[in-house]
C-alpha cells in the first residue's frame, strides 16, 4: 500500500522554492479558477507542492482551507503518477464556484494532463 501522507518533504516551503517554479520554463494546465505551474527537477527528489490561495480570491478561511484541502487529498493520490516535479496550485475567483466534486474531478484530470506534458513536452 503506498504512502499517502502529505509531509514536510512534499511541500514547497521557501519564496525562493515558488520563484523558481514561477520564474523558470514551467508548464501549465489550467480550468475553471485552477492553474496549476509545475516544473521539472534535475535532481532525485520528492514531487513537492506548493498552495497559493489568497484571501482576495477566497475570503472566509473556511472556503480557502476546504480548496486547500481538496488540493492536498488529490495530489496525495496522484502523486506517485507524477515526474519528479515541483508544483504550484495557484486559485482564481471562479474557484468558489466549484463543488467538492467537480473540484476533485477537475484536479485529477489536471495531474494527468500535467504528467502528460512533462512526459511529452512537444503537445
């Protein structure tokens, strides 16, 4: 059974660990308020993710921690499939629109359009 936990080694936790991923050559997938950055790394390391969810976007810290949630329980499940990568999980308005579900489905579908572009950087 494989190991779904969310540790401090799979977390972008430094400004300078998200300017690299919003700096560099990243690759991009995007829905419905959802854009997700993710860039590949050289060296042999966990697949990190990094949340940004601001307050301007979601006001009550009850909506923000329900999408932080949601974003943290996909990746966990989707992370094994994913490249060695750094992530970053970036929120817009129209990100409160979603459901729990529509927001799940939204994220897995976009784990795997990620892993594909990575795999294939031509499409």
């Amino acid at each position: 059974m494989a190991n779904n936990t969310f540790k401090r080694e799979s977390r972008l936790l430094t400004s300078l660990e998200y300017d690299k991923v919003f700096k560099h050559n990243t690759v991009r997938a995007s829905a419905k308020g959802i854009v997700i950055l993710a860039l590949k790394k050289e060296e042999n390391t966990e697949t990190r993710l990094g949340l940004v969810v601001p307050k301007k976007v979601l006001k009550r810290a009850v909506w923000r921690n329900r999408v932080k949630r949601i974003v943290r329980e996909t990746f966990r499940i989707s992370k094994h499939a994913l490249p060695n990568i750094d992530v970053v999980f970036l929120a817009k308005p129209t990100i409160g629109d979603l459901s729990n579900q529509e927001l799940n489905s939204t994220l897995l579908k976009l784990w795997e359009k990620i892993s594909h572009r990575l795999d294939n950087p031509q499409s």
